[in-house]
C-alpha cells in the first residue's frame, strides 16, 4: 500500500536481530546522522521514528526545553523571539 503524503515507500525484511537499515534518503531529510540517537514509538499499529534531539534548535542549551512545532527551543530564545517585530 502507498500513501500519498509518504515521502516514498520501501520495503525492508528484518535481520535475524529485529533490525533494519534506515534508507540514505530517509535519514537525508529527517537530518540524522550516524551516532544519532533515534526515538521509536507505537502510534497504533505502526512503529514511528525520529531524530531524538535534546537540544535548542538555536543555541544548543540542553535545559527546560519547549517542544514547538517539531523543534526544541529553550526559554531563552522564546523569549528572543517574543521579543521580535515583525
């Protein structure tokens, strides 16, 4: 089955260990790169997995993050960009 809002279907067949390989083009645009931690998680019956990142999009701080819209941004730099007029 092919999903329209899927980047592109493959097929991979498990190793003896339950592993797979991430396609290159797959890791390309999700930004992971080797040594990366990895989150996996069940959404129904489908396992999910994303770059894990613990640190601020902008700076690189690693305290009290705010997830927001995909990216992990620390209180100082929302409160940067509160600061904005735009």
């Amino acid at each position: 089955m092919v999903r329209k809002n899927s980047y592109t279907t493959v097929i991979r067949r498990l190793d003896p260990l339950g592993r797979i390989v991430l396609p290159k083009k797959y890791r390309k645009k999700c930004e992971m790169n080797v040594k990366d931690d990895v989150e996996m998680y069940l959404e129904g019956s489908a396992i999910c997995v994303k770059k894990y990142n613990t640190r601020c999009k902008l700076c690189g701080e690693t305290d009290n993050l705010i997830e927001f819209k995909g990216a992990n941004l620390c209180p100082a730099c929302v409160t940067g960009i509160k600061r904005l007029n735009f």
